[in-house]
C-alpha cells in the first residue's frame, strides 16, 4: 500500500511540476498580448506628447515600428533556439521585455520610443516562436494540445488586462488629456507600458527556474541538431508549405482587424464613442472565454476538426456581416456577429494553428521550421493591417468582409484536402506520419 501512494503522489507533483512550466513559459504569451496591445490605449497620451497627432506616417510608424521587431526576432528565434536550446531563448524575450517596459515608458525622444518598441516587438517574435515549442516538447501527447492551448489562454488574457489597465489609467487621467502640457499627456502612456515591466520581471525570474526541453537535449546528445539541409528534402517541404498557409491564413482570416480596427468597424455599425469602448471590453471577455473553450475541446474534438469548424464559421458568419453592412444593418445585431466571430476564432483558429505548428515540424529542425512559419505570420499580419485602410475605401466594410469569407472559404479547403488529424499522436508518431503521406502524394 505505501509504495502505491508514494507513486500516486509523486505522479501528483510531476503533474504540478509539468503545469508550473507550461504557465512559466506560457507567461512569454501573455507579455506577447500585452505588448501587442498596450500601445492602441496609449496613443491618445503619447501622440501629442511626441507632437506626431499631425503626421499619418508618423503615427501608422509609432503604431507598427514592433512588427520590425516581430519579423526579426521571428527568424533568428528558429536558428538560435534549434542551437542554443529552448530555455535561453525564453530568458533572451524575458530580458528584451522588460527592457521595453521600463524604456518605453522612460524616453523624451520618438527615435527611443521606436527603438524599445522595436525591442519589445524582438521579444513577441521569439515568444511567439518559442512558448508553443517549448510547451510542445515537455508535455505528453494525450494533453499536449490542451497545454499548448495555455499560450493562447494567456495571449488573450495579455490583451485583456492590457485594455483594463489602458482603461483604468486613461480614465484616471482622462480631464487632463485636452491639452499637451498636461501631466495626463506626460504621464499616462508611461505609466501603461510600465505597467508590463512586472510581469516581464517575474518571467525572467521564473525562466531561470525551469529545466531545458528534454527532447531538445535528446537530440543534441544524438547531434541531431542545425542541419539545414534537411529544408531541403521533399516531405519536409510539404510539411513545412502546409504550416506557411496555415500561418497566414491565421492572420488573413480577418479576425485581427476587428481589434486593431474596432472604432472604424463599429463606427460603420452606428455605434458611438462611449458604445465603442464598452464594445472593446465586450470583444475581450469573449476572446478569453471561448480560447477557454479550446483548452476543453482540442484534446477531445482533435485540430483538424476544430480548424475546419473555424474557418467554416467565419466563413458564414463573415457573409452574412458584409450583406448586413451592405443594407446599412446596424446596432446589437452587428455586435453579435463581431462577438460570434471571435467566440469562433478563439476556440479554433487562434489557439490550434499555434498547437499544430509545434506539432508538425521534424524534431531535427522544428525551431527552425516554426520560425519559417512565424515570419509568414507576421508578414500576413503587417499586410492584413495595413490592407485593411485600403479595402475598406475601395469596397466598403461590406466588401472588405466579403474578402475575407472568401479567404476563409479558401482556408477550410486546404485543411480539408492537407491537414491530417495529429490528436492523442506522440511528436515522433506525427512526424513518421507526416513523412509517410507525403511519399504518398
């Protein structure tokens, strides 16, 4: 009987352990929310304190400068983690973080505010590489999806408590915002990015903590490791084709634009300001329950069958908001359709594109590959933001909308003819699957 409960407990506290490691890392998410999105509450404080309200391309630069970052710490995260190893990576977007905190929200000049949001944007690319991987890597395969899910769980929940403290601090220095000697238009965009440095401190304490990915120290023992010419052969080009589409097809979906775009969205809706900011919230809530809904699903429904039900119902419901906003349909109704398509995009295509991405990828070169497919994520990202503008004066919100139904009719056709099921699937089992259909076709 003792021996029983000895094994019964210590199975207890490697669950514990396991889970502690996965939030660990999935804090690199959460940061990744929060710097993503803290910039949109602050520009009514920073804009005038840097004198650019005047200057579109100033404004459109300070608000995109950390996509730059992004993009560059996308493609060398892939290299350097497939060689250094996964953990020091961590601590190397813990550091880059609270680096951006605390000098976002220290600088007079525009050219270091741009600077440390570049920074900030270095740590969002390597995060957003990472965390999946490294979460992938530790957890066993009957609840890896539901793990890898956690990073998702805490990017939205980084983008909630981002709107709730741009909130809390915008109100409090709200009277003082009407003129630019104000103390409101000096202090309140620095208190919101230093806001992040606490979380960012307490990640970069915690990364030293957990050990490295045991499969990447697997591999390095066997030197399988920083081979690119592995790239190179067939079915590890299809795979890596098929987590490229998926990557931007992620972002093309559209769903994105409904929060860097929410006032033009719900203004075309009828909505005014205050309606706008209560809309905002709304959208929040919603994103974090149903990504919620996917840590329940993903290891019972499967990827495969999550992403087709994603990108059908954007499909649908996307056709229907462009007919509604082609007869100028507005109030409730349009914001229960916004709310429908992030409920739907939350539990599919948000969290389980991440999941399949860690999944997918040869063991030899998965950091490498992931970075591939991350760097294609935010260049499908910086076009899906900055075409927006463009198609919504061209078609209108009506057309714009139709445009992306489309896309994500595309999107459910490709998943239905080349993403196989990797459910309840060991790393190795997926990978020896993934190479023997590919010498099918």
């Amino acid at each position: 009987m003792q021996p029983y409960c000895k094994t019964k407990r210590m199975k207890h506290t490697g669950t514990k352990f396991l889970l502690f490691i996965c939030f660990v890392s999935a804090m690199g998410g959460f940061l990744f929310g929060y710097d993503w999105v803290v910039i949109g509450g602050a520009k009514i404080f920073y804009e005038p304190f840097f004198g650019i309200d005047s200057s579109a391309a100033l404004r459109g630069w300070a608000m995109s400068s950390a996509l730059l970052g992004c993009l560059i710490g996308a493609v060398f995260s892939g290299t350097w983690s497939d060689k250094y190893g996964r953990k020091k990576l961590l601590v190397l977007a813990a550091v880059l973080f609270l680096l951006s905190a605390i000098g976002t929200g220290a600088v007079d000049s525009f050219f270091w505010f741009i600077f440390y949001r570049i920074v900030g944007g270095l740590g969002i690319g390597i995060a957003s590489n990472i965390s999946p991987i490294y979460i992938a890597e530790v957890s066993p395969a009957e609840i890896r999806g539901r793990l890898v899910s956690l990073n998702q769980l805490t990017i939205v929940l980084g983008i909630l408590s981002a709107q709730l403290i741009n909130w809390a601090i915008g109100e409090s220095y709200e009277t003082d915002c009407l003129t630019a000697a104000s103390s409101g238009v000096h202090w309140a965009w620095r208190w919101m990015f230093w806001a992040e440095a606490v979380p960012a401190a307490l990640f970069l304490i915690l990364s030293f903590i957990i050990p490295e990915s045991p499969k990447w120290l697997a591999a390095k023992e066997r030197c399988e490791r920083y081979d690119f010419s592995v790239l190179t052969q067939p079915h590890v080009r299809r795979v890596l084709i098929i987590g490229v589409v998926l990557a931007m097809f992620q972002q093309w979906c559209g769903i994105n634009v409904i929060f860097n775009y929410a006032h033009e969205i719900f203004s075309a809706a009828g909505y005014e300001v205050s309606s706008i900011l209560m809309n905002i919230v709304i959208t929040g809530v919603t994103n974090v329950i149903f990504t919620l809904v996917a840590i329940y699903t993903v290891d019972r429904w499967g990827r495969r069958s999550l992403m087709l039900f994603g990108a059908a119902g954007l499909t649908v419901i996307y056709l229907v908001m462009g007919f509604c906003y082609y007869i100028h349909l507005s109030g409730w109704i349009m914001l229960l359709l916004v709310v429908m398509a992030i409920a739907c995009y939350a539990m599919s295509l948000a969290p389980v594109v991440w999941v399949v991405l860690s999944e997918i990828f040869p063991q030899q070169i998965r950091g490498t590959a992931m970075a591939i497919s991350t760097f294609f994520l935010w260049t499908a990202c910086f076009i899906l933001t900055y075409t927006f503008p463009v198609l919504n004066e061209w078609l209108q919100t009506s057309g714009t909308f139709l445009v992306y139904g489309l896309i994500c009719l595309g999107g459910f056709l490709f998943i239905w003819y080349k993403l196989p099921e990797t459910k309840g699937q060991s790393l190795e089992q997926i990978e020896e699957n993934m190479k023997l259909k590919n010498e099918l076709i």
